[in-house]
C-alpha cells in the first residue's frame, strides 16, 4: 500500500487537446520566440511538431543554486535531462498539443495563447481532450495502463514517440 501511495504522488499529469484542423507552426514558433524569456523556454522544431520545455519555479530555483549563473534556457535542457519537474509541451501541426507535467493553469494559458495560431478551428462540441498521468520508472518497460504512461526517461524524444 506504501508502494502504490508513493508512486501515485509521482504521477504527474499529460493531457492532449485537439482544437483544430491545425496550427500555423511557423507563426507559433515566432510567438514562443518572442515569449523565451518571459515563459522560461526554449523551442526545437522537430518536422511538424514543435517542442517547448516550460519551468516550474521550484526546478529552476534548485538548478541555479547548483549551477551558478547558466542561463534559463540551459537550466531547462538540463532539468529535462535529469528528470526534474519540468513541464513540458509538444505542438504537432494538425491541430494537437500535448501537454507533460504542468497544471491545470499552465494549460489555460498556454492553450488560450495558442487560439490565435489555429487554422480552421473546431466547433467546441469537436474538440477533444485526452488527460493522462505519467510516470518515469527505468526499472520497468514503458507502457500504458490504466491511464498511467510508465516511462523509462524523460527524454523528449521518448514522449514524442
């Protein structure tokens, strides 16, 4: 019962939206551009989908106390690779997002920004909205059950695929 309370409290979330036949990824990827210091990003682009890892501010704070003055961008690429608690979002061009790891918040704002870059936007009663919890456990092999996605890292090409 230990077991099963402490991985539950591990869980984070992972939600899907489908809003619109798609996203002018370019324009986005101007936006987020203009928005890397303000939102704590960074953006890779890989083919039709764009990739943005967002801070939580407890996971930077901790990053810079350990690592001085690298920059946030840095910080981001880092905490990613150690698995810290970092959100993060993947934008595809026909119309999804997934969101790993932020609140509930996190997604307003970020799908309220996102509105204005749709192509064709779906009727509301169209859209859909897929929500998950996730885990990483590189003892055990990837896999889905009961809406719980157990991975082995938190690389990004591994939550892409």
């Amino acid at each position: 019962l230990q077991a099963q309370r402490t991985q539950h409290q591990s869980l984070r979330r992972v939600t899907a939206y489908l809003t619109a036949e798609g996203y002018d990824l370019r324009r986005l990827q101007e936006h987020l551009a203009q928005k890397k210091a303000q939102w704590g990003i960074s953006i890779r682009r890989y083919d039709e989908v764009l990739y943005t890892p967002y801070s939580f501010a407890d996971a930077t704070a901790e990053l810079e106390d350990q690592q001085g003055e690298t920059s946030r961008v840095a910080m981001l690429e880092s905490a990613v690779a150690s698995q810290k608690p970092i959100g993060e979002v993947f934008y595809f061009d026909y119309g999804v997002v997934v969101i790993w790891g932020l609140g509930r918040e996190e997604e307003e704002r970020i799908m309220g920004e996102l509105q204005a870059f749709e192509r064709d936007s779906l009727e509301a009663d169209e859209q859909e909205l897929e929500e998950f919890q996730f885990c990483h456990d590189p003892a055990r092999p990837p896999r889905l059950f009961n809406d719980v996605i157990s991975l082995k890292s938190g690389h990004p090409m591994i939550k892409l695929t």
